[in-house]
C-alpha cells in the first residue's frame, strides 16, 4: 500500500494539468505560474488528510487550487490589472468554437471580454469551456447548481454586451 506521500505525489502528477491550467489562468508570467503552482501543491498537501471522498479527488483538487489561487492574487496583486491570457493560455474546446466566432479577430474580443470577467468569474468560465457539469462546478466552486446557472447566465449576457456591439 502507498503511504500518504506516495499516494499525494501520484495525485499531483495525474492532476498537474489541471494546476498548472489554473496558474495560467490567473498569471502571466511563467515565474509567477511557477510561485503559485507551489502555492497549489502545498494548500494541497496541508489539506490532504481533509479530502473526505463525497466528490471526486480532481474536483476537490480543482476548488483548493481555484480558491489557493484567487487568495493568492489577492495577496500578491492587491492593486493589479486583471491577469492578461493569451489565446493558447485559455483554449476554447473545438466544439465551443462556433460559426458565430468565424474569425480570429472575433475568437481575439472574446478572449479579450472573458479577461475583464471577475476572478470568479473566469473560474467559472473556464469550468464551463472545459466541459465541467453544472453540478461539478458547483462543487469545484463550493456554490450551489442552481447558482452556477444563475452565475454563467449573467456571465453570457457580460460577455454578449461586451461582445455584441462590435460585431453589428
């Protein structure tokens, strides 16, 4: 049987996509990506004997390394700009990539618009885009389904009001 040790390095290696998207989603430059990487891995080791098993491991690894990292924005940037992603930083599933965003210019604004959102709601943006449930990111984001839905309604309608106006 694994020890304690064993079994978090594993988890963290099976797992290391999901923290280092979140690093990216909320740092620019790759030391920073680096600083709050660590950060991650250490919440997560201090809470690891909390994990109680009601969800699965990932999504619980997901919401400490969410919440690890909108604290440590918070710390780190407290009079910051709102985090700067790039096009490959935050990428669109192919099927999320409609024929409304038929050019790259279009595909630009919206990734633009999505960086003005809120840090919570860029988390949430990013859980939808990723094919998340309403009820895994419900989880992940320590919020009710009900307002997730609420929540990514009023998001679309952001970003339409962001979006729309250029594009008539």
């Amino acid at each position: 049987m694994a020890t304690k040790e064993e079994s978090f390095v594993e988890e963290i290696t099976r797992q290391q996509g999901i923290l280092l998207k979140v690093a990216c989603m909320y740092c620019r430059e790759p030391e920073e990506r680096r600083d709050l990487f660590q950060e991650m891995v250490y919440q997560l080791w201090r809470a690891w004997d909390s994990f109680s098993g009601k969800s699965k491991l990932s999504s619980w690894m997901y919401q400490v390394a969410i919440n690890t990292a909108i604290t440590w924005l918070r710390r780190q940037k407290r009079n910051m700009p709102t985090t700067q992603l790039s096009r490959h930083e935050l990428q669109l599933p192919a099927h999320m990539e409609t024929p409304r965003l038929e050019t790259d210019e279009q595909r630009q604004f919206l990734y633009r618009a999505i960086e003005q959102l809120s840090q919570v709601e860029k988390a949430i943006v990013m859980l939808y885009l990723e094919d998340h449930s309403y009820e895994e990111i419900a989880a992940i984001m320590g919020i009710s389904k009900n307002l997730v839905g609420v929540k990514l309604n009023r998001i679309k309608k952001k970003l339409r009001k962001m979006i729309v106006p250029h594009f008539n």
